[in-house]
C-alpha cells in the first residue's frame, strides 16, 4: 500500500536538520531514477547523511515512481537507512574473533568517552556507535572502524585515545561552523 503524503518527522528522537529539497531535484536531473535507483538514492544519502521522508516523497514527486516502490528499496538494502546517522560513524567488530580479543571493552569504552550507547545516535548528531558483524580483519582483532579509516589490535585505552581525538575534532568543526 502506498505511504502517505511526506511529513517532516518531528516527534522524538535526535533534532532532524533542515532538509534543502532543491538538491533533490538536481540529484534527480543528473541520475536516471528509472534506470538508476538505487544510484540515486546512495547519492541522496550521501548528501543528507539518511533518506528522510521528505526527500523521498521529493523523489517519487519528480520521478513519477511510487513513494512505495522506493520504500522497498530502502528497507531491502541495508545500506539505506531513513533515521539520522552521526556525522562521525563508529562501527566496532563484534564478530567471533573480535569478541573473544574484547570488543565489548572497547564499545564500553566508546560508550563512556562519546556519551553514546551502542545502537544509537547522540542527540547532536555528531557520532553514531553501532556494533557490526566481521570486517573481514581478525587477524587484527578486536577492530573498528571510524568514519573511513579502521583500527585494529586495539585496547580499550588505544580507543578512548581516539574517541578524544575524535571529539576534539568535532569541536573544532563546530567551532568552524559557528564561525562561519
Ligand atoms: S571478527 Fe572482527 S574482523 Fe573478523
């Protein structure tokens, strides 16, 4: 059954950022959404960091393509998600290896020094920490991975080092930003 019209989500759950739809109809003049769907929506998600509802209703308004169709897209790929994500990404390996070498002592750890649980997005969306199955490194367990780089033979103090730099960098960031 097709979803109802869009609406800005809004209750609960972390603050949604403005969303410029006007990018939207961009996207969608450079990518083939008949032909490319999937490309399309992995450039939106790009750009706003998830798929929030009105960016997909934009993109079934302009495409023609029912807003269901591109819903079974989403929830079929795991790559797409429709929540807000940090701008930091944090995914630690919690697959055989590296659970038996600790990983849950260094989710602990981030959990303590980025003030996020496991799972979850913190409030100002600036991280997300997320436990994930084998990346494919057990040689170096325990691992994880940080935005595009990945750690590993890590220790719980080797983590809360670069949750600290992570932190600092973030406000730095935010003190750009608000410069700006
Ligand atoms: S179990 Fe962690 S990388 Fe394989």
């Amino acid at each position: 059954m097709p979803r109802p019209e869009a609406t800005p989500a809004t209750a609960g759950g972390p603050a949604v950022p403005d969303v410029d739809l006007t990018r939207v109809r961009e996207l969608v003049e450079e990518t083939d959404p008949h032909g490319n769907l999937i490309a399309l929506l992995q450039r939106a998600q790009e750009l706003y960091g998830y798929l929030p509802e009105p960016v997909v209703a934009e993109i079934a308004r302009l495409s023609g393509i029912p807003a269901s169709r591109i819903y079974g897209i989403i929830t079929f790929y795991a790559q797409f998600t429709t929540v807000p994500t940090g701008r930091h990404k944090c995914f630690v390996c919690h697959g055989t290896a590296c659970h038996v070498a600790g990983a849950t002592r260094i989710t602990e750890a981030l959990e303590q020094e980025l003030g996020v649980a496991d799972g979850t997005t913190r409030d100002d969306l600036e991280f997300t920490l997320d436990s994930v199955a084998c990346m494919g490194a057990c040689s170096q367990a325990p691992v994880m991975r940080v935005d595009d780089e990945t750690y590993g033979n890590l220790t719980a103090d080797e983590a809360r080092r670069i949750a600290r730099r992570l932190l600092d960098q973030s406000a730095t960031e935010q003190g750009g930003a608000s410069d700006a």
